[in-house]
C-alpha cells in the first residue's frame, strides 16, 4: 500500500464537515467522490461514519464511492457494528442462539438504542432499498489494517486479536457466513466454541475495566458507568486507576488498579504507528505518544466545538504534531 495515507477519524453523519476535509487535504471532487491529484494519496476511514449527526447517508455514500475506486479504506465503527446487529434476528438463518441476548435481534429495540439508531434510518426516509445495501456495504469494512508501517483500527489494536482474526482468515463479517460470523460476534460468555467477542470488540470498542466498588462516573450522555476505558498503550504495571483509565474529562481516584488488568499486553513504544478514533476527545489535536495518535475530536459532540481530523501520514515512525489537518464542527 501507498505509504502516503491520510488518515481520518469519527465522522457521524457530519458530512459537509467531510467534503471541507477531503478538499483541505487537497481531494478534488468529481461524479460523487474525492480522488487525490493522480491517486498520489490514499484515505483509511477510522469508523464511526452513522448516528448523530444528521447526513449518515450521504457519508456512507461518500466513504462507498472513495472505497470503490480505490482512494479510500473504510474500517469497521462500533456503530456500524451495532447498526448491522440492530437488524440481525438472533439465530438468524439457523445460526447458534445467544441466549445472553434478551429480545430478538442481536441489539435490543430499548430506548436508548433506538433513539441512536434512528438518525441514521431518518437519513433512508423513503429509501428503504438504499437502506439495504448500505447494510450489505456495512457487512463488508475490515475490523482493522495492519502493514509494515503502520497499524489502524476504529479503537484498540491488541496482537492477540489480530493473531487470532488472521488464523480464522476473518477480516469482516463478509469473511464467511455472515449469520454465524454474527453469533460469534455476539457470544460474549463463549455459550459455543470460536467465540470472537473478545477479538471483534477490541478493535470496534477497545479494552474496559470494572471499577472498585463503590466507584461510578457519568460519560458524556450522563449514563452511570461502573466500567471504565483503558489506555491500551500504557504499561499497567503498578499504575493507579486514574493513570490507567482513559475517560477523557473524567478524574477516577488514584487508587489501584483492578488486579485483574495489572498484566496485560499494551502497545508498546517501539512499536510502529497506531491510528484510531472512538474515544472523544476535545480541544487542539495532539499527539498521545510519538506512535499513538487518536483522530475522534468530538465532530459530533453536543456541545458544536469539535473537530474532524486527520492526520496526514508519510510512512514516518516517529509521528509528528504539525501534520495533523483538521476543519471545525459547523
Ligand atoms: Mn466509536
């Protein structure tokens, strides 16, 4: 691949957001898609391109014709992972049941999950076929990319995952019979062999921890949570709760950290670069390490200050904070 890959993370339906990108970047439009002067460059979609904003459409349909011709990868979002399961019947097509799934589809109809989805549907009002395919498209993003010179994924890389995806020859759902890929996508208590929860929702959600008890925050949304992200790059050996955590404007207290998480694998810093979104994050874009760079700048967040960035790659290992591009939330 091209090592002059420009990478972009959480769009969420804010497409007018996107084109501005894509043409920063120096993309020029033609027939419905953004092409680099003689394909010199290349985008990596980080995910996340449904829900909330207002134009999921339309940005699917941007990412599909970039993809198509060859000027973009598009990786696998959690949401759209929850979109395809959202629609998938448990036991689909005679695939195994997950019976720690209560309701009849992968994804229960409640209300929260509801009113997150519906944006996206609102977007196909009176497309229902259009609507279809996306799904079918959907189907078809890689969970992660991974090349000499650097390593993408909509949130965590873990090695173990993508050693256990690449020996099961699984890159997406589209890997296989999709209603049984599915299942095991879902068997989160390994009701059945060949469980691939653990390896799927790294990449698409990334690792969390439980929080001692009596310890609870509020996210963004004001849901109380009693499990908290980590930051998968850090050593966590002998690091308390709060160097741990990542929650971004959440302050945990600095007690220890569940034993259970004290000796797992991280990303190390002689590893080569890792791209990611997923994570919220707000203010000026920034390096986290020279090979640790997250691009979900909140575009979406409620509060209209936020950012769809990318960063603007060239193959270095030692990433540098004056390549980041980036256009502010309309
Ligand atoms: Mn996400």
């Amino acid at each position: 691949m091209n090592p002059s890959i420009d990478f972009i993370g959480d769009i969420h339906g804010h497409y007018d957001e996107l084109r501005l990108l894509l043409a920063k970047l120096g993309y020029v439009e033609s027939a419905g898609s953004f092409r680099y002067p003689g394909g010199a460059r290349t985008v990596v979609f980080l995910g996340d391109y449904i829900d909330r904003g207002n134009q999921s459409r339309e940005v699917v349909n941007l990412v599909r014709a970039m993809r198509d011709s060859g000027d973009a990868v598009a990786l696998m979002g959690n949401h759209e992972f929850n979109a395809l399961c959202f629609w998938q019947l448990n036991g689909a097509g005679g695939s195994h049941v997950i019976h720690c799934i209560r309701g009849g589809y992968m994804r229960e109809h409640s209300f929260n999950k509801v009113a997150i989805h519906a944006k996206t549907v609102e977007s196909y009002k009176g497309r229902k076929q259009e609507f279809e395919e996306m799904l079918g498209f959907l189907r078809t993003l890689p969970f992660f990319l991974e090349t000499d010179l650097f390593r993408a994924q909509h949130a965590c890389f873990d090695h173990g995952a993508a050693r256990t995806l690449d020996a099961a020859g699984i890159h997406s759902f589209s890997d296989g019979d999709f209603n049984e890929l599915m299942a095991r996508a879902n068997d989160q208590f390994n009701e059945y062999d060949a469980s691939l929860f653990d390896p799927i929702n790294y990449f698409l959600k990334g690792p969390e921890m439980d929080l001692p008890d009596g310890i609870t925050f509020r996210d963004g949304e004001n849901v109380l949570r009693k499990r908290a992200r980590i930051r998968w790059w850090i050593d966590p050996k002998n690091k308390t709760l709060r160097e741990l955590a990542f929650q971004p404007g959440v302050e945990l207290p600095a007690c220890e950290a569940p034993a259970e998480v004290c000796g797992r694998d991280f990303y190390g810093e002689g590893e080569r670069p890792v791209f990611f979104g997923h994570y919220w994050l707000t203010g000026m874009p920034r390096l986290i390490r020279h090979n640790v760079c997250c691009l979900d700048y909140s575009v979406a967040g409620y509060r209209g200050d936020g950012r769809l960035v990318a960063y603007r790659f060239d193959g270095e290992q030692e990433l540098d904070e004056s390549k980041f591009v980036w256009v502010e939330a309309i």
